[in-house]
C-alpha cells in the first residue's frame, strides 16, 4: 500500500464529514471550493469539541510536537504536584497510562527534530491557508500581531528560547526579541511587576475561535452543505463503491467520508487500520474582565496558562488533563489556574469569570496529526492535530480536499499517514 494509503474512489461528488470542529468544517469548506457536496455530521453542534474555547493562537512559531524532552519533567510533578498545570486522573486508566509510555518514548530530542521538519513544511503554508479562507467569505478576523512569552525568572527563559531555536533550525522563519520586565509592561501592561523577562514572537496571528468556527459553518451553509446536529456517528462501512454512514436514527450514504471526530477519532477510525490512538488531554478556559483591552495575545510558560483577547475581555487558557474526552470538568481546575496566574498579572479582574469551558485536544502519542486515507477505499481521516488544530484546520482542509479529489497526497501530507 502507499503512503497515501488506497486513495480515493474516482469521481467524488459527495461527502460527508463527521465532525463540526475547525478541522471537519475546514474539510467541507475546501470540499465545497472543489465542487464536492458535502454534509457535515456532529454528535453535539458545532464547535463541541475543542474548537470553542481554546486559545485561539495561530502562531506557526511556535507550532511544534508536543513530545519533547522537558515534558518528562512535567510528567513527573503532575504526579506529586496537585497544582501542577499537567494533571492525570487518580487513578489514570489503562489506556491513559499506554497512551503516555507511548508518548514518553516520543520525548527524545532526535524525535522531537524528527518531527519538527513535518512541521516546518506545514507551518510556511498556515497563513496562507487562512487568507485563502478569508477570501473565499469566511468572516471572522484573522488578526496579526506579535505574540509575548513572559516569565516570572529571567532563567525560566531558557526552555523556550531552545525551542524557538530548535524551530528556526528546521529553516523555518523565526524573529524574537528579548525584552526586560518594564519593556514588556510598556507591551501588555496587565503583566504584573513579578514579570521579569518576555520574549517577543513577532508575525503571528490570533483568532476568537467560537467566532472563527462559526464563521466556518456559516459558509459552509451558504454554499449549499448541509450540518446535521445532535447526530452521533457510531460507525462506517464500505458497501459496494459507496460509504454509508450510521448513526442513531439514519444512515447516510456518500462517495467518500471524513473522521474528524478530534478526541474521539479512534473508535471511528481503528476499523479501517489506523492504530495510532487519540487521547483527550483537556483543557480549561475562561473570560476576564480587563481594566483596559489586551493589546497583544500572553503566553506564560510557568502555568502553561494562554491569554488572548476576547472583545474587551480576555480569554485565559490553560491545564493539560489526560482524561476521557466526555469525564465532567474537574472543579478545582479553573481555581488552580488562577491561583497560578494572579501574582503575574495586573488590571485583570480574575474574580469575574464568565465562559467557563472544558474541552479536549485530541493528542497522538507521536505528536503529529492524523490525516489522509485509511485502508478501506473512501474513508479518510483529519485528527490529532493536538494542541495545534486551530492553527492547522485550514490548511489540513485544503490539503485533505486534494487528497480525495486527486486520489494522491501533497508531499508534506505523507508523514502525517493515518496508516503509520
Ligand atoms: C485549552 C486549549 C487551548 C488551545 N489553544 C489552541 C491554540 O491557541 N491554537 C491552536 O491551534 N489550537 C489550540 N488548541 C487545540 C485545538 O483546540 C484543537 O486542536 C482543535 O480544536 C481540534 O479540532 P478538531 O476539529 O480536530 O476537533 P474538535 O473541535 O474536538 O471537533 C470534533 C467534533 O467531532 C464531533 N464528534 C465526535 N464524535 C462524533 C461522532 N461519533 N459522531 C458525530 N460527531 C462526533 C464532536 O462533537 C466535535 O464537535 C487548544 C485546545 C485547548 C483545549
């Protein structure tokens, strides 16, 4: 078989997407632009997943796999640190605990260069991805913008740098300025008088993803697909040279079909060969209200804790928690996070939080996405895009379109083989 697997069955004039998230929309939205009717099906609506309430960074700088040598440190606290902002259930399933020994054997600094060159050649192509959105009527601002990486000790730095470094060496473009604490305040001035060193990323981009999501789906419509709701997937079958789809009350019937289930991918997927499983690592977010309107999207390393503005608000992302995709939110997540971050920030009231939100990134234990065709004929795959899916939806959109059009995968496209 080829990388691309069994490519798809020729003539493609139908299509149905399972999964409303950016990566499932993105699909449907380049499907449309290629003269597929598409019809997309959630168990929830659309954005249910993690493609609501995130961070909203599209920031190609710092797009880079997940496994890498200092998670093994974070690792280890999360199990004797309950502040800790990576958390394991106690106790942690079976599967979770595979998942990580899985991932543990990814944590090497020869894997993670490994895997930042299938990065690099998808990061040059991120913003272009999103303009392409834009021109073709998405309406919801990608806005550019530097990005700020603080810190509370000038010697927390060092981590960071090394990536941004470990990036830049792939060959891909990478401009970041050092500045002092007071430097930064003149940035962002809610980073409090404990921030004593940021980094500068200059060039990025940020998004409010309900808004971007929406805006997807929108599109989607208005170019005639249809977005079933509150319809879960519970499995696909190649019969004769159609997919038919099942679901709770109706069967579906398309030329090819699309898993974009994020965290809950591999029960879908597993049938049709793809053995490289998708783990939940949830997230938490919320709103603040802000004395004066951010002005530049925060990344604070130490907490692991994502600031981007959200209207005159701002939104404060944060915790990795390897847990089952539909677990109810942990109550004392949300506080933990903000007893972390108070002391690093100013002018922000922490206390009035609305949109709380829980949501699961769909990880895989090698750190790169899960895109391209499966061993059976007409069904595909785009997930695992981890803590990178909005900054990929678009442009994994677009190259999995080619895919099922063409029948062959874009080089860049290859490592990223559901099959591997
Ligand atoms: C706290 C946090 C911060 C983040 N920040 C960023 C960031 O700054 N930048 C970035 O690029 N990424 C970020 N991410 C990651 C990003 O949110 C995800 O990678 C991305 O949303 C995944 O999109 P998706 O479409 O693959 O999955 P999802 O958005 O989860 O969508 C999957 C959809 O499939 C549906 N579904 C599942 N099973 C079925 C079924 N059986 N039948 C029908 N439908 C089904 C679900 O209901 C869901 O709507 C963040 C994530 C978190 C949690």
């Amino acid at each position: 078989m080829t990388a691309e697997g069994r490519g798809a069955p020729a003539g493609v004039s139908r299509v149905v997407v399972v999964g409303a998230g950016v990566v499932g929309l993105s699909c449907a939205w380049s499907l449309q632009r290629l003269g597929v009717e598409v019809e997309v099906v959630d168990r929830g609506h659309v954005g249910s997943g993690s493609s609501w309430g995130n961070a909203g960074f599209v920031s190609p700088s710092l797009t880079a796999p997940l496994p890498e040598p200092s998670i093994l440190r974070y690792g280890l606290r999360a199990v004797v640190d309950p502040r800790s902002p990576v958390a394991l259930p106690i106790p942690p399933t079976a599967r979770t605990l595979t998942f990580l020994a899985r991932m543990v054997g990814h944590c090497t600094s020869a894997r993670w260069e490994r895997a930042m060159r299938v990065y690099r050649a998808l990061n040059e192509q991120i913003f272009e991805a999103f303009d392409e959105q834009r021109a073709g009527g998405v309406q919801a601002s990608t806005i550019e913008t530097d990005l700020l990486v603080a810190f509370r000790h000038p010697s927390e730095a060092g981590g960071v740098l090394a990536e941004l470094q470990g990036v830049a060496a792939t060959g891909q473009e990478v401009a970041v300025e050092i500045l002092t604490g007071d430097q930064a305040r003149a940035v962002e001035p809610h980073l409090s008088a404990e921030i004593s060193t940021a980094v500068v990323v200059r060039g990025q981009r940020y998004i409010t993803p309900s808004a971007y999501v929406s805006a997807l789906a929108h599109q989607v419509r208005i170019r005639g697909g249809r977005i079933t709701e509150e319809t879960a997937v519970t499995g696909v079958q190649r019969r004769s040279d159609r997919v038919v789809v099942t679901g709770t009350d109706r069967e579906l019937e398309a030329d090819a079909v699309v898993l974009a289930a994020g965290s809950w991918l591999s029960p879908l997927a597993r049938p049709h060969g793809v053995r490289v499983p998708v783990q939940a690592g949830r997230g938490y977010s919320f709103t603040v209200a802000c004395h004066d309107p951010l002005t530049v999207p925060v990344y604070l390393p130490s907490p692991r804790v994502a600031i981007a503005p959200d209207g005159d608000r701002a939104r404060l992302a944060g915790i990795m928690e390897f847990a089952d995709a539909d677990a109810p939110p942990v109550r004392g997540r949300i506080p933990s996070m903000v007893r972390a971050v108070r002391p690093l920030l100013a002018g922000m009231d922490l206390d009035d939080r609305a949109d709380e939100w829980v949501g699961p990134r769909p990880l895989t234990s090698d750190g790169i996405p899960l895109v391209g065709a499966t061993r059976t004929p007409g069904v595909f795959v785009a997930g695992g895009h981890g803590m990178w899916g909005v900054t990929l939806g678009p442009l994994t959109g677009r190259l999995l379109a080619g895919v099922l059009v063409t029948g062959r995968a874009a080089p860049e496209l290859r490592p990223l083989n559901p099959l591997r």
